[in-house]
C-alpha cells in the first residue's frame, strides 16, 4: 500500500502530530500515520516496512526535536526518505541542533503553528507543485502536441512522485492517447494499443480518490472531448466500464461537448470586480460564470491563460468577436462552436436567449486570448455571451 504523505517523528510528540494526521485526513489525503496503520503494520519486520512507506510517499512531514534525533525507527524513516529523494518538509518542535544533510532546508515553527495551519500550509504546497507539474503538460495540450505531453507525464511518473498529482496525469495521459490514436488512425495496430492504454490509464484514475467521487468522474469523462474518439471506439468496454462502477444507467456519450475556443483581446470578460478586457485578464482573477441549466451566476477563478495569433475572427451581432471554435450555447442545439451558428439561431447569455442577428468572419490576425476555470460550470461570460472556458483537468 502506497501513501502520499507520512509523518515522521519522535514518540514525545504523538499528541501534535496526531492532531495533523488528523487534519490532514480531514481534506481526504493518503496519510501514512503508525498509529491509524496498525493492521498495515502487524507482523512485518517494521525496519522493512518502515524503509518500504517512507521510501514510496510524495511528502514527508519530519518533526525536528531532540529526541526525534535520537532514536532508531526515526532513523530509519529518514534515512529512506534521505535516499529516496522524497520532498522533506521539516516541523521544528524544539531548538535541537540539525544533522549537516538537513541544514538548509525551509522548516515551519510547531511551537508556534497549529495542526490546522499546518494543514492548511501543506494544501497550498500540493497546490503549487501540481501547477509547476502540470503547467507545461495542459500547455503542451492546448497546442495539441500531445506526443510530448505524454512524454512529461510518464517521465513524471516513473520518477515515482506521482502522489496527489497522479490521478490528473493519469487522466491527461488517456486524453493525450485518446488524441494522439485519433490522428494515426491508419496505423490501426498502433491507434488500438493507444486507445487501450487510454482505457488503462482512465481505470487506473478512477481507483485514485474517494469512492464518493466516482459518479462525478464518470459524469466528467463523459463530456470531455479530448475522450471523446476513445468513447466513440471503445463504446462496448466504456460500457463496461461505467457498469463496473455503478454507473451502467449512464449511457456512453458519442457526440462532442466542445471545450475549447478563444476571444479577442478587446472583449469585455466578466469578473467579480468588474468588466475587463480579456487582455487582461491573469491566472488567479474571479470570473463571472454561468450555470445554463440552472441559470444561476457563479464565481470561478481562472487558472491558465493562453494567447495566440488567430486569422480570423468571427463576429456575433456586431460586436462581440471570438475565434470559430469558441464554444456557445445555443437553444435547440446545446453547446456548439461559433463557426456551426447561423442567423436566427437563440443563443444564451447572461440576460437569456438572445437571437443572431448577423454573423461574419475576417481575416484579422488578431490576438485571441483561451481562459481554462477551476470548477463547474466551466464557462465565463464576454460581453453577455456565455462562453465554455478550455478544459483544465
């Protein structure tokens, strides 16, 4: 059994540390604590087991103190960690003088932080390395060289640091050879393999995380287009696949959703502090988005921001200019790209369904800007117009 996150430390400290191990679980992380594994542990040679856990996590919370120095399971501990390479984050709990290979690294004072914050601290660090991790990956996808993408994600992964990060890289893993099966699609010995290993990587993501996340994974890995050819080809495993996780009342989605698009530069985007041209706009900005089905307004916060040069630009009504894959709610069709509307389709926005009066395309080589937000419903609104943001696993 793999964990994400272990707590290393001396005995005189179980009480605090318990209070971690408590919150940590409490946010639904993998955590590796001797006292909630004692059936892990019974029987073993527990310097092997020890070596064996400590050796495999992400993260390792080490609770510097004199004793903590002292004694020989703790040892054990760090040394696998030490040899492992896996991420160190001391607690200082004491003023004790630090081994020379530990000098140097960043700790958090435990005499003065509590369990919560510490928690709360080791979130944020999650969160910060899965953007370092993931940044270049979804970028490499959004410019759809998904070979290399691919490439990132099992380097990654075969460092063995997938941790909290593995379930989004498994999941990207089978969009990029869902994709990349797709566009070799004449090499049918080649496309299978990729489409099959997309399903392994999907089984594979799914067993990562709470059970009680599992209706919502399938519901997202319905809709998404970058699965949609593995949806298309393997409808019959898909199938399967829903029914082995009680999911078998939902059928396989063939058709696409549309994830992607872009605006240009000068359009007014909605955010909680106003309009501003989505020029401007910056990761982490609140922006305002829009549930159609419910037609309720939410806030969603922007995570990646893209630019690119685009030779054309459609035109909606006169004054609303987007790129043609841009992605729209329209009344009897659902979500389509701007470049299938036509004049006298309903579209949604903000104020309701509003006809298209006109419609055209110029060739403007204008600077289009691709937002991807951080929840549902994964849309913002550009000048009224409910647009569907760029998928961000």
């Amino acid at each position: 059994m793999n964990f994400e996150i272990c707590l290393s430390f001396a005995g005189t400290e179980r009480t605090f540390v318990r209070e971690v191990a408590d919150e940590l679980i409490s946010r639904n992380l993998n955590v590796f604590f001797d006292e909630y594994q004692q059936a892990h542990l019974w029987g073993t040679f527990l310097h092997d087991s020890l070596s064996d856990i400590y050796s495999n996590v992400t993260y390792a919370l080490v609770f510097y103190s004199e004793e903590y120095f002292e004694r020989m399971y703790t040892k054990v501990e760090r040394q696998a960690l030490l040899v492992s390479g896996r991420t160190i984050l001391p607690i200082r709990m004491d003023d004790v003088k630090v081994p020379v290979v530990l000098q140097g690294l960043s700790y958090v004072d435990g005499r003065s932080a509590t369990p919560q914050e510490i928690a709360d601290m080791l979130i944020d660090k999650i969160k910060i390395d899965k953007e370092s991790v993931q940044g270049p990956i979804l970028l490499n996808m959004t410019r759809r060289k998904y070979a290399e993408a691919l490439t990132q994600i099992e380097t990654y992964l075969l460092s063995g640091k997938g941790g909290p990060l593995e379930g989004g890289l498994r999941y990207n893993a089978a969009c990029c050879r869902s994709r990349m099966a797709e566009e070799n699609q004449s090499q049918h010995r080649s496309y299978r393999t990729m489409l099959d290993e997309a399903l392994r990587d999907l089984e594979q993501w799914m067993g990562i995380g709470p059970d009680d996340d599992l209706l919502e994974k399938i519901g997202y890995l319905n809709q998404d287009d970058d699965l949609l050819f593995v949806r298309r080809k393997r409808q019959e495993k898909m199938t399967a696949f829903f029914t082995t996780y009680n999911a078998g009342h939902i059928l396989v989605n063939t058709g696409a959703t549309g994830r992607s698009g872009c605006v240009d530069g000068k359009m007014l985007i909605a955010t909680a502090e106003g309009s501003k041209p989505a020029s401007t706009i910056e990761k982490g900005d609140v922006v305002v988005a829009f549930d159609v089905t419910t037609r309720e307004r939410r806030l969603s916060k922007i995570i990646n921001v893209s630019e690119y040069r685009a030779e054309t630009t459609w035109i909606i009504n006169g004054d609303i200019e987007v790129s043609g894959s841009q992605v729209i709610f329209e009344r009897d069709s659902g979500w389509v790209e701007v470049c299938e509307t036509d004049v006298g389709d309903y579209v949604m926005t903000d104020a309701g369904f509003v006809i298209i009066s006109s419609l055209s395309k110029v060739h403007d080589d204008a600077t289009h800007f691709r937002f991807s937000t951080d929840d549902v419903p994964h849309t913002f609104t550009c000048r009224g117009l409910i647009c569907h943001n760029h998928k961000a696993p």
